[in-house]
C-alpha cells in the first residue's frame, strides 16, 4: 500500500519596505475605508505594477512591428481586429 503525506507550503514571504508618514497615514485610512488589511492593499498595488510593467514591456517589444505595418493608434488596431 502507497501512502501520500501531502505538505502544505507556505509560499509567502515578508517584505520590509520603509515608506513616509504621510503614505502610511493614508493607507490606514484606505484601509478602514475598504475594510482591508493594509498588506492586502500593498499586495494587490503591487500586483497592478507588475501587471502594467509587463504590458508595457511587451507593447515596447512589438511596438517596432506594428508601426512596420502601419498600425500607429487604437483607431488602427481597431480597424484590423473589426
């Protein structure tokens, strides 16, 4: 007989960050306001960044081929995908 012990892991990791006064006055406020822990706030803030970072990332790769074929504004992309 075979037996599997399943482990949970805990993936996540403490970050220590050094931020103004002012900044951590607001996110407590944020915080009551929404009704959510402050790291949550930082977390999914952080999540965005990354998210943004990475579609601009991309946009600056492929930018190079879509101005080659005349695609310069949404209005051009636009008329491709309709």
């Amino acid at each position: 007989m075979l037996r599997c012990i399943a482990k949970e892991v805990n993936m996540n990791q403490t970050l220590t960050i050094r931020i103004p006064d002012d900044l951590r006055e607001e996110l407590q406020e944020i915080s009551k306001a929404e009704k959510k822990p402050i790291s949550d706030l930082v977390r999914e803030s952080l999540q965005r960044y990354i998210s943004i970072y990475r579609f601009r990332k991309l946009r600056n790769m492929v930018l190079p081929f879509a101005e080659a074929q005349g695609i310069l504004t949404d209005e051009d992309i636009y008329k491709e995908v309709s």
